[in-house]
C-alpha cells in the first residue's frame, strides 16, 4: 500500500486486505449500534455503485487498506477538517487514557 496518513479523504477509493471489491470512502470515525464502543476510522461504499441501500454500509480501519486506487479531493477546507479530526481524536484519546488511569 502506498504509505499514506491516517485519514483519506473522502472520495477515496481503496481495496482491503483478503477483499476483490474496491470501496469509496464516505466518512469517519464510526460506530455500530451493536458496538458502540468501537470506532472505526472510515464508513463506505461499494464502488462504482456507490450506496444504494443502508444496509450496505461498511465500516473499516486504516491499517485494513491494501491497496489505494484513487485519492479524494484535497482542499483546504478538507485539511482544516483533518486538523480538527485528529486534535479532537487526541482530546477523546487522553481523556479515555486519564479515566482508565484513575479507575486503576
């Protein structure tokens, strides 16, 4: 895979590690309803078809990519929205790291 930050933007297309189908990305940092404890760094669809049905959703890690077929739009308005993604991330993170210190 080429070695990309954590992040893609949306409209990126990538191909999962053991997966034949290409995906689009479509948003981030989501969360099940049967799990909401986990995050996964990435939502999206099949590509080309894109999303014609809810239930075809799919949730997924960065560390999961394979393969990047295409990368999103980049603007500057993306990179100010990746910007306040990962200090909030970082935020969530230290906070979650200080309760679990305490509760120990």
């Amino acid at each position: 895979m080429e070695e990309r930050e954590k992040y893609l933007p949306i409209g990126s297309v990538v191909l999962l590690e053991g997966d034949t189908k290409k995906l689009m990305i479509t948003g981030f940092c989501t969360s099940t309803s049967d799990d909401e404890e986990k995050e996964y760094d990435y939502s999206g669809c099949a590509y080309p078809e894109g999303l014609i049905s809810l239930d075809e959703i799919y949730l997924f890690d960065h560390n999961q990519i394979k393969e990047i077929s295409f990368i999103g739009y980049e603007s500057e308005e993306e990179k100010e929205f990746k910007t306040i993604l990962k200090e909030t991330l970082l935020e969530e993170n230290s906070l979650t790291n200080t309760d679990n210190e305490t509760i120990n």
